[in-house]
C-alpha cells in the first residue's frame, strides 16, 4: 500500500497504531497484523522458511522483523535495515501485583526505563501486555481505564510547587479500585481483559505487563501544527518504518536491496534480551535469509558489508524555556525535518559515510532534515544504532522525529515529520549506500 499521501493521513494512521499498541507485544502484533493486511507471509522460527524473493515477517514477544527479498537477490545481496523499538519507559506490573492498605485497592509495579515520572500523575491509565498460561498459550490483554497515580495535594505539601520529590517505591503505587486487597484480584481483571477468549485466571503461568495512558493522540496548535501521544519514542519510528516497508513492497524492482524492518523490544532497558538489538534477532533472521539464498558463508560476509542500516529513534527538538540544555550551534525544531543524530563518543553510530548517505537520500525524497548533537556538559542517551554496528559491523546511521518531553506519559512532536521520516525510509529501502566498485 502506498504512503498516506499527506502529513495529516500519516499522523491519523500513526494515532491509531499507537492507540493500538499500549504495549510492546501489541505493536508487534498490531504490525503483523497490518503487514499481512498489505501481503507479507508470517513465518514461524521453528518450522523450514521459504526461500527466495518475497514480502516476510516473524514476531518474537515483543519485536517484530519484516523483509522484502527483491526478484534478483542473490547470496552476496546486501540488506538495508530500519530500526527501531517497539517498547516506551513505563511502569511494569511485579508478582504479587494485588496490593493496597486503608481501604484502597494498589498495584505493585516496578519502574520500566526512564519515565518521566511525575508526568504520569493524576491520568487515567490502563494495564496492557501478554498472559502465558501453564500449558504455554499466550493471550494479549488491555484493560480500559483502571488506574491512577494521585498526586498529593497542595494543602497536604505546601512546598511542593518548590520542588516535587517522588519516590519511586513508596510514591509510585497506583490505586484502581476500593476494598481489601483479600478479596481482590489484579490478575483476574486482566484475564477478563483478553478479547475473543474465556482466561482462567488460576491457570496464569507468567505475565508482562505495563501501564500505558488512555488519552487518544491529539493534532492541535495555533495551525494545527503539533501531534501529543503516548510513546511517541519510538512508535514514531516503528509506523514510519511499516508505511515505508508496506509501500515498498507493493512497488518494489525486481533489483536492489533486500529491505529489512527491525523493530526491536528492551530498548528502553539495554536491549540486552533475545528479542533486544544485543540479542541474535536481527542477526538470526539474515543468516536465514542469505541461507535461503544459496549464501556460503563469504558470501553472507559480502552482503554485510554491502549492509546500511538507518536507526530511527526519537530525539530533542530545542526547548524553548530550557534552551540553555541545547548545544548553542544546533537548535532542532518541530516540522523542520528529521534529525541527523552525531555523538563524537559514538553514543550515535553515525560517521561521515553515514552522514553524507543521510543527506543524499533526504535530498533525492526532498524532505529537509536538522543535525542534532548534544550540550557538552548535558550526556546524550544511545539507541540501538551502536549495537547494531557492533554485533553486526554494518555501518549505521542515527536519525529520528524531534520530539518535546520525551519519556513523558505523553510526548510531542510535529505533524510534518513523521510522514518525512516515512518517505525518506521508503527510498532507503530501494537505493543502495555503495556505488558498484566504491569502497568507504
């Protein structure tokens, strides 16, 4: 299918995917879902794969990877890669979840990532994720609104407007309910949740869930210029790679890359995990492919150095009341474009290679894009784009949206930027970084 033809379309497409994914397994299921909708065959890591050209994804918990395999893809064909993550910082639920004292009804909950975490005050929010049950099925589950963190109030902390100081674990316990926590079940509420089937809550083997907020994506501005969401970071991304990848399919050449998504899970967490950018997820996947490919070996190491991949994540548009945190030189803005992200101490994997592929391609798909470095004296985070080139030794790429208030129960970015990131992916996914016989 091909690209919503305007920033106004992609920014509706991108509110329901993100409304419909609280959590990470729901956007890879969520993903899957609209890949097979546009065509692609869902394999199973355990069964034989096809082999040859094609439109293919897997799902594993909560990542999700999808390829297109071009008509003449050969064994040393390379592969160019988005990627992404499926999962945004939140709050996860701990065993035991069924808490409370003086007639309140709590939820224990253990911190996920870095949220910001008195952005999640006073909303109404919801618990989303997977059941595993004792015989090994799993059930997606979400509630509708259920809980809340309650802020103190003013007459009970006159000070607070000096400074609000939360503690995470005596502070951050949300309430959903009235009673004894005897009488109660968290676990049941969550098994009544799952849609189309009959869960026994007794027969819960193991659980992975999180709290999401249930406000709906909103456009609003003196021009309708801004987007507000949940987990815009980096859900921007992971859409903007399954417009690109869908769209890519339906008109793909008979030549040229072998088009990869990866929207990888844990990243807000280190991505340490088997479905995590450190895990052999990605890595799994090519090796299949090349295999199906006739690839010996070499012939699968040539593909990996003909490899790019671009790593979209989220990153800092300036704040107008903190504009003291920006480096003074580069002032990233809404609806300017996508980011170019640089770290000198490789926190980004960009390189000058990687930079001037960059500026080519927004180039070729007229889309404007903005640098973006840190304050010396202000750390940036990373994202997978260095351990992608590390386990792998692709050269990478680090770009994103430029978004306000990132890691906040809900987030804001400009409706133009998404659908660029969007456009200039597409043609990623057909055009090759080396020309014939250039070596970097």
């Amino acid at each position: 299918m091909p690209l919503p033809p305007s920033a106004a379309d992609h920014i509706q497409d991108l509110g329901a995917y993100v409304s419909a994914s609280p959590s990470s397994f729901h956007a890879a299921h969520e993903g899957g879902r609209r890949l097979e909708e546009a065509g692609f065959t869902r394999l199973d890591e355990v069964q034989p794969w096809e082999a040859g050209p094609g439109s293919f994804f897997i799902i594993r918990d909560g990542a999700l990877i999808a390829w297109v395999v071009p008509e003449d893809a050969g064994p040393a064909t390379g592969f160019n890669i988005l990627g992404a993550h499926t999962d945004s910082p939140s709050f996860k639920l701990k065993p035991k979840p069924t808490t409370g004292a003086h007639g309140w009804l709590q939820a224990g909950v253990e911190i996920y990532g870095g949220p910001l975490l008195n952005s999640w005050l006073d909303r109404e929010l919801r618990l989303a994720g997977r059941l595993v049950m004792l015989d090994g099925t799993e059930h997606l589950t979400a509630t509708g609104p259920l809980l809340r963190f309650p802020q103190l109030a003013i007459h009970l902390d006159r000070a607070v407007n000096d400074g609000l100081t939360l503690d995470k674990q005596r502070h951050m316990n949300p309430v959903w309910g009235l009673g004894s926590p005897s009488d109660s079940d968290l676990l049941g509420v969550l098994a009544a949740s799952v849609a189309g089937a009959s869960v026994d809550p007794g027969q819960i083997g193991g659980y992975d869930v999180v709290i999401a907020d249930t406000q709906a994506p909103a456009v609003f501005g003196g021009k309708g210029e801004f987007f507000a969401s949940g987990r815009l970071d980096n859900l921007s991304a992971t859409h903007a790679g399954l417009a690109a990848l869908t769209a890519h399919a339906e008109s793909a050449a008979a030549a040229g890359p072998i088009a990869v998504l990866a929207a990888f899970d844990h990243e807000e967490i280190g991505s340490n995990s088997r479905s995590g950018a450190c895990g052999p997820i990605l890595e799994d996947v090519l090796v299949r492919i090349s295999d199906g490919l006739g690839a010996t070996v070499s012939q699968r190491r040539q593909a990996l150095s003909a490899s790019f991949c671009l790593s979209a994540d989220a990153g800092h548009a300036v704040h107008p009341n903190y504009p003291e945190r920006h480096d003074p030189a580069n002032h990233p803005v809404l609806n300017g474009g996508p980011l170019l992200k640089i770290n000198a101490n490789q926190r980004y994997a960009t390189d000058a290679f990687g930079a001037a592929f960059w500026a080519r391609l927004c180039g070729e798909a007229g889309v404007p894009y903005q640098e973006f470095v840190s304050n010396n004296v202000v750390p940036c985070g990373s994202t997978i784009g260095p351990l992608t080139a590390t386990r792998l030794g692709i050269r990478t790429v680090d770009v994103g949206v430029p978004l306000l208030s990132m890691h906040s129960a809900r987030e804001l970015c400009g409706i133009e930027d998404p659908r660029r990131l969007a456009a200039v992916t597409e043609l990623f996914f057909r055009t090759a970084a080396l020309p014939a016989g250039a070596h970097p």
